[in-house]
C-alpha cells in the first residue's frame, strides 16, 4: 500500500525511481552436465540482490526453491510442448494444475509470467512452430484464468529479435514483423495487448558482431564512441537501441503502439570465439547494467526498462550449432564462481559478484596425456571422442586454450572428458593414451577445470527420498 503510494507520487514527479534489483534479472538454463543445488543457486541470487528469475522449463524441484523466497519467476515452457498444448486444452489444464497453481499458495512462489515456447520463430527451425505456438498459449492463459490466477499470471513468449527486420535500412523505423510470419506475429501482438502481457524480446549485440565482420565494434557497447545513425531526427549510438526501437516501430505498425517490452535476454559471452571473452563481456554488462540503472529507456520508449540477463552459468551440454560461445554465456561459471567485475545496481562499482556457497568439488584429480606414448596414431579419433561427449570448445580459435600446444590439446580433451564423467577411472584410459594426475595442468588463461558433485535432478531427489524412506523404516523397527 506505501509502496503503491510511493509509486504514485514518483510517477506524477515523472522520475519513476525503481529499485535497479527490481529491474534486473537473470536467465537459468540447466543444459549442463552437472547441475548446482537449487538452494545453492536461491543463495546466488539473494547474495547478488537479484530478485528475478526466467527459468526455460517449469521443473518442479527447481521452482519449489523460489517458495517463500520473494525473487520473482518467470515459468518456461519449451517448444517441445508447443504442439501437445495447442491440440489439446486438457493437456493445458494439466500444466497449469501440475506447474503453476501448485506453487501459487500464500508464502509460495511469486510467478508473474509463463513464458510458452523459446525463440519458436528462429529460422533454423523451419516454421515447425507456426502453427502451434499461439493456440499453445492462448490454451494456457485459458486455463491460467479458468484456476482463478488471470490477473496475476500473464502468458507471453521470448521472440529473438530476428522477427522483425529494417527491409536492409538498418533505420528503425523502417522496421516491421519479418515478412514470412507477418500476419502471425501481428496476431500474436494483438493477443498479447489485448491479454495485457509483454513482449518478450532477446536482443544480441554479440551476435550481430559474430555475424558480421564489417560491424562497426563500438556500436555494439554504450560508451558512445560508434558513429551514430541518424533517423527521424533521432541520433542511435548503440545497437542495442536502434534495435529496440525497431520492435518499437514494428509493434506502431501491428496496432499497438504501447505494448509493454520486457528484454527476456541480453548479454555477452566469454569464450569460444575470438569477440567473446571477458574483456568485451565487461564492457557490455558495465554499459547495459548503468543504462537499465538510469531509466533512460531508449529514444522511443524513454523510462523504465525491464530486463534479464542471459545467463546465470555456463552451460557445456548446449549445442553449439550458433557457434562455440553457446556453452559460455554465464556470468557464472559453471561452478557459480564469478568470472569478472560487474555491478548489478548499475552503479559501475568495481567489485566481483558474492560466488556460489557450499559448492562441492570432485577430487583434486586430473586426466592428461601419457607422455610414455610415442605412437600418436590413436590420438585423433580419442580426441574426436572426448570431445564429441565433452565441452572442447575452449581449444577453438581465439578461445581461452588456444595457447596449448598438441599435448596440452590432448590433455585439454581428455581432462573434460573426465570430469564429465564424475572422474571415473574407465574414462581416463583412451586406449593407454591417458593418465591420471594431481597436478593442475592449467596454463595461463586456459584452465582445467574439476567438476562439481553434481546435484542432479531427479535422480539426486530419488536417491534422498529412499535414503528419507529407510531412515523412516529403521525409525519404525526401532
Ligand atoms: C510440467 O513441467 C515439466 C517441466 O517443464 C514438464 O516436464 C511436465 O510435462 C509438465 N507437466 C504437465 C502436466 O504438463
Ligand atoms: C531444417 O531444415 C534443414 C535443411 O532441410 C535441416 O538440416 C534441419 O535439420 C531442419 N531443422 C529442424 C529443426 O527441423
Ligand atoms: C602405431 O600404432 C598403430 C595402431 O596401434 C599401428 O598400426 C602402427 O603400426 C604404429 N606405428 C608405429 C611406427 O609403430
Ligand atoms: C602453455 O602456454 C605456453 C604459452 O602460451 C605455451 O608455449 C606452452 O606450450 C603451453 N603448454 C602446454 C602444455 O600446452
Ligand atoms: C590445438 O587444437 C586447436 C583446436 O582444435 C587447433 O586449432 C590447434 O592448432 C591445436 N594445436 C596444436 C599444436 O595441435
């Protein structure tokens, strides 16, 4: 109620001040070999004061840990579910039932959004979505209202910003939906205006660089120091906003001119790529973290701006069709440990992010190349294997390991392998190739890494709940 108040008379001063945690989320994806505890991760966020979550599926384990927590979540559906909630209402009921109601009780978890499908529209996708992921949504926020939860819980979906386009103009305004889903997304607009949910958009200034030798690299940050585009009257210095504000145009075009934008993802990855390392990664974090801080929007949606970084932790079972970078986009590594300064109340303060508690490693054990072998005959296809299985995509073109010389190359792979494989002794004999050892072979900016004890996920809460089961048992006999 204060707040409320507060709320109204800041609006009517028209300086919105908005406490920057509240502005500020973060993206938690588990494609990851091993995964960190739940709690643990609850404990990264509160440490961080961070108080929003967008999640990629709604697994039960993980959303009951945001109970009574008061950070924000963001529900996924992935597109996978896409054709099984469009065709069948029931199945829609049952997800609601199953994933949302469930945790909506008082001092349960405080779900404001059910993001449906995942970037369904990528081109790579060959339209397989089209037809199914507005009727899947449209399913769900039926249900969603049918359980009584309509006001407080909107459906929306996380769209890349490659659905809309300047026709070649690089001019916002010249944007409009890309052509080939036109009529779709305007449909999809007017249902999300009319349903009062956001636009969900994932806006890379990243990739536009990976993409594109010729882009100018100071435009992809916020210092200012690009050469501006000039349109309308209006002078664009970065590409983040003149990407914004071709959704912004793009959404004038599709009749509704005020849709609310939420940026579902935004960040920049450190390695696998000779632009994605943490120098680069600051730079953007520093710039986007001090704009979202000061409420300047963008030139055609000045104020407020909501917004989740992409991602929490490194992630080494993406694929990484787009390219190496995919298993690196994590503010964390892939144990929660920080990787770089960055402050997220946008302040620019130059302190390292509070690491994952009570993280438990493996052994301090490594696989590496034997030296003893002379024959490398058998080294390719043992390498090709390792990293076929493991995350190699450090050893790349201006990547963190690609100092290493050849058996550094083979110990790299062999090592991932390992620790992959929770450091099993069978996974460290490539055909006599390999060795185990105490020494950290890490050199320089590349480090081998050991492995979390993994938490698992349904697997780690069977093997509790029998462990639960026998105590009870033993309780009971004695
Ligand atoms: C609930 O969500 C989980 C995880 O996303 C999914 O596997 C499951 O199928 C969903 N339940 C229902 C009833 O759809
Ligand atoms: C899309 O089509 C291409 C070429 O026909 C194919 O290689 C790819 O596997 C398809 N992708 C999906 C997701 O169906
Ligand atoms: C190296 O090992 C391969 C496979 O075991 C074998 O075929 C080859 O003859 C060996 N080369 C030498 C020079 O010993
Ligand atoms: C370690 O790095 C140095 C310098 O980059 C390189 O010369 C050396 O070969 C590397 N060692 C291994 C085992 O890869
Ligand atoms: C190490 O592996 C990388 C990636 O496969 C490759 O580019 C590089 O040439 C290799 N270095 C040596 C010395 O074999």
């Amino acid at each position: 109620m204060a707040r409320a108040m507060v709320l109204l008379w800041a609006c009517s001063l028209l300086l919105v001040s908005v406490n920057v945690a509240e502005a500020v989320g973060v993206n938690w994806g588990s494609q990851s070999s091993h995964t960190l505890l739940p709690s643990v991760v609850v404990q990264l966020l509160k440490d961080n004061g961070i108080d929003k979550v967008k999640l990629f599926d709604s697994d039960s384990w993980i959303v009951t840990a945001f109970a009574g927590t008061g950070i924000e979540v963001m529900l996924g559906i992935p597109n996978n579910d896409l054709k099984r909630l469009s065709g069948d209402y029931g199945a829609a009921q049952e997800w609601v039932k199953k994933n949302l109601t469930k945790h909506l009780y008082d001092g349960g978890v405080d779900i404001k959004y059910v993001a449906v499908g995942n970037e369904p529209f990528l081109k790579a996708y060959n339209g397989s979505n089209i037809k199914t992921t507005l009727p899947a949504m449209q399913n769900i926020q039926k249900a969603i209202n049918e359980a009584g939860h309509g006001d407080e819980v909107k459906v929306t979906t996380p769209l890349n910003a490659d659905v809309y386009d300047s026709a070649g103009s690089k001019l916002p305004s010249a944007g409009d939906f890309r052509s080939d889903i036109r009529s779709l997304m305007v449909e999809i607009v007017q249902w999300l205006d009319s349903n009062k949910a956001p636009f969900l958009v994932n806006i890379y200034p990243f990739l536009s660089l990976y993409q594109n030798p010729d882009f100018p690299v100071d435009f992809a940050f916020f210092d200012g120091n690009a050469k501006p585009i000039q349109d309308k009257g209006i002078s664009y210095t970065n590409m983040f906003d003149a990407n914004f504000d071709t959704l912004v145009w793009s959404l004038k075009k599709a009749g509704v001119p005020k849709l609310d934008i939420i940026v579902g993802e935004a960040g920049w990855p450190t390695d696998g790529d000779i632009d994605a390392n943490v120098k680069y990664a600051k730079r953007f974090y520093d710039g986007f973290l001090r704009k979202i801080a000061s409420n300047k929007g963008t030139p055609l949606r000045p104020g407020h701006m909501e917004a989740y970084l992409f991602g929490l932790l490194d992630e080494d079972m993406k694929s990484i069709a787009p390219g190496n970078f995919e298993r690196h986009w994590g503010i964390f590594k892939y144990d929660g440990q920080p990787k770089f300064a960055m402050d997220f109340t946008g302040k620019g303060n130059d302190k390292m992010p509070v690491g994952a508690k009570g993280v438990q490693y493996q052994s301090n054990q490594y696989c590496v190349f034997n030296k003893d072998v002379k024959n490398l005959s058998l080294v390719p296809a043992n390498m090709n294997y390792a990293c076929s299985m493991a995350d190699c995509t450090a050893l790349g073109y201006g990547s963190s390991c690609n100092n290493l010389d050849l058996y550094g190359n083979i110990s790299y792979a062999f090592n991932m392998y390992y620790q992959m494989n929770d450091q099993d002794v069978e996974a460290c004999v490539f055909q006599g190739l390999a060795t185990t050892t105490t020494t950290n072979p890490s050199n320089g900016t590349c480090i081998f890494p050991i492995e979390i004890q993994s938490a698992g996920t349904r697997l780690g809460i069977v093997s509790s709940l029998s462990v639960i089961a026998s105590l009870l048992v033993a309780l009971a006999l004695f």
